[in-house]
C-alpha cells in the first residue's frame, strides 16, 4: 500500500500523465462540436417535435391591427398647442408664489429634524421592494454588493453562528470536496 | 421592399414619419406577433404586447442609433416586452414564474384561437419547463426558422453558445415528448 502511495505522490509531483492525444485535436475540436451541434438541424425532419404548434389568430387580425397601432400613434404624440402672450403674467406669478413656498418651506424645513434612513419602517422598506421589482437575481445582487460592506447577520431574522453552520453543513454536504476549500499541502 | 436604412432614415424625419412608420408596421407586424405569441401563448395578451412593442418602437426611434440592424433591435424590444408583460402579470395574480407558465399552458386548451392537438400540447408543456433563453433560442430557430447568426444579434448571444442552447433544448423536449 505504502508503495502505491509512493507512487502517486510521485505522479503528483512530476504533473506529467502518460495520456496523449490525437494530433490537432484541440485545434479541430471547436470545429467538430459546431458540426455536431449543427446535425440537429438537419435531423430536425426526423424528429418527433411536431413541425407547428397549432396557435391560429382571429379571421383578419393581421389587416385590422396595422390601422389600430397606427391610430394609437398619432394620438401618442398629440398636438402642440401654441403659447399665448397673456399666459405671461401668470409664469410671473407662479415663480413670485414659488419663490415665497420655497423661502418659507427651507425656514419651515429648518425647525425640524431631517428625516433618516432608521426613521424608514422595515415595513415601508418591504412594501418598496414589493412594488418596485429588482431585475436583479440573487446572482447578480452578490457580484454588485461586495460582501466585506454588509455582514451576513443584517439579512437574516436570526443570527446564524457556527453551531447553524456546522448543523447546516451536516445535513447538506455530502462530500467535503465540495466546499471548494483551499488545499494545503501539509508535506 | 425598401432598404433598411432608408426606412431608418425616413423614420427619424418628421416629414416622413408617419408613412415609414406604416411600412414599418406592415413590414414587421406579423413575424414580432408570431415572436411575441410563442411567449405569452394567449393571443390577446400577444395583441397588446405587439401594440406596446410598435408604440415603444414609435417613441424611440430618434434613439436608434443603427448600431444593431433594426430588425434585431425590434426583436429586442418585442421580447423584453413580453418578457416584462409576464413578469407583471405573475407580481399580479400573486404566483411565480413557474407557475404562471403552468396555468397559461393550461389556458391554452379552453383557448378558442389554439388549435393544436395533444402532442401540440404536449409540446407547449415541455417547453413551459425549459428555461427563458432556451425556449427563446428552440422558438426562434424551429419555428420561426431564423439563423443562428440573426438569433445572436437579437439575443446579444454567440453562436456558439445558440447552438449548445437549441441542442438542449431540442433533447429535453424529445424526452419530454417521449415520455408519457
């Protein structure tokens, strides 16, 4: 037993394997799997998919919808309506009276405390994302959020602490090679 | 038929809009309705799809910067709408994904304007399984018989990896099929 340890710890250090390959062969095989890809069209005759899939449309709906986009589009833009001379006076008084909300609401603004983020409900925050659905997947959210900036316990209703991760770990992994841990190598 | 780029042109001038945007419209209306309808599989949710798609389309012209050919660009825009049309419409009926794709599948045999048969079904079945992009890819290419290169400049996909999507596709969908 000793000698076939022996042996593979040399095979390990050499990083040499006795396996070999055609010549070209990794210079063809890009070409060889496009091909083989490519079969599935021409085998397409042969298969079992069905060659339509049976949706139908209502008799002429392909003449009545050109006109229907059309109308909507031209309804979309609308009209430009022309601005009037008189209409000057009154932009005179709006910016007077905004002017005056503004120099009031800073003063009125000033007397109390700005709002902050812990002022925000966990409920109002929820509803937000509730509404407003982030394109984003788990996936996307951990490549944008660096992980060092936010600690794993403020996304979770309980602390985890290593007695959940080993729990966790103990019934879910299987093989520890799995983890993807760092070798060490202990020679 | 006229060049793409003189409808394009045509399109950004105010003079000329509107009748470019007419033979935009009859140009395309049908092929996006069939991209569109393989996505949302009812038809009058396609119908408001396809509208949305030509009103966007309407508004956004003077942001298209020819960079892309405008059929792709139209492609994209039909499927990120239909896309988002499901998306609002599973947040609405309060499911998820795969259970919105379920039910529409479901829908389709009370749906007067599908006349498919059991293996038509059948096949609306797996590929309620397969995932977007592979469902999308499978569509594009065996019936709507696009090229793999047209597919890439829609989906901003390589080839390569278009080819390695359909083959899984087409394979899952044959053991779909063949099971029973």
């Amino acid at each position: 037993m000793d000698a076939f340890w022996r042996l593979i710890h040399t095979m390990k250090k050499d990083k040499k394997n006795s396996f070999n390959t055609p010549e070209g062969y990794f210079e063809s095989f890009n070409e060889r799997l496009m091909s083989r890809l490519g079969q599935d069209e021409t085998d397409a005759s042969e298969s079992i998919i069905p060659k339509t899939d049976g949706f139908g449309v209502p008799v002429g709906y392909f003449e009545t919808i050109g006109p229907t986009i059309l109308s909507k589009t031209t309804t979309e833009k609308g009209k430009v309506i022309p601005l009037r001379a008189y209409r000057k006076f009154y932009y005179g008084a709006a910016a007077v009276a905004a002017v005056l909300i503004i120099v009031f609401g800073l003063n009125w603004n000033a007397k109390t405390n700005p709002v902050t983020f812990d002022d925000l409900a966990n409920t109002e925050i929820d509803a937000y994302f509730e509404a407003n659905a982030s394109e984003l997947t788990s996936y996307d959210l951990a490549e944008v959020v660096a992980l060092e900036d936010i600690q794993l316990n403020d996304m979770l209703e309980e602390d985890l602490n290593s007695e959940h991760i080993l729990e966790y770990l103990d019934e879910n992994v299987e093989d520890v090679r799995d983890l993807n841990l760092e070798e060490i190598d202990y020679e | 038929m006229i060049a793409e780029e003189t409808l394009v042109q045509e399109l950004k001038d105010q003079k000329s809009q509107a009748k470019a945007f007419e033979v935009l419209v009859n140009t395309y209306k049908e092929r996006l309705y069939w991209h569109i309808r393989r996505i949302v599989l009812n038809h009058d949710d396609a119908d408001d799809v396809l509208q949305n798609t030509f009103i966007k389309v309407y508004k956004n012209i003077d942001g298209f910067k020819g960079e892309s050919k405008l059929y792709s660009w139209l492609y994209r825009i039909a499927t990120n709408e239909s896309l988002t049309f499901l998306k609002q419409k599973s947040k609405k009926l309060g499911i998820g994904d795969q259970e919105l794709k379920d039910r529409m599948v479901e829908n389709l045999q009370a749906d007067v304007y599908f006349e498919g048969d059991a293996i038509q079904l059948k096949l609306q079945k797996a590929l309620a399984e397969l995932p977007d992009k592979q469902k999308l890819v499978f569509t594009m290419k065996y019936f709507q018989e696009m090229k793999y290169e047209d597919i890439s400049e829609v989906l901003e996909t390589s080839v390569g990896a278009l080819k390695a999507s359909y083959h899984l596709a087409v394979k899952k969908i044959e053991a779909y099929l063949k099971a029973d």
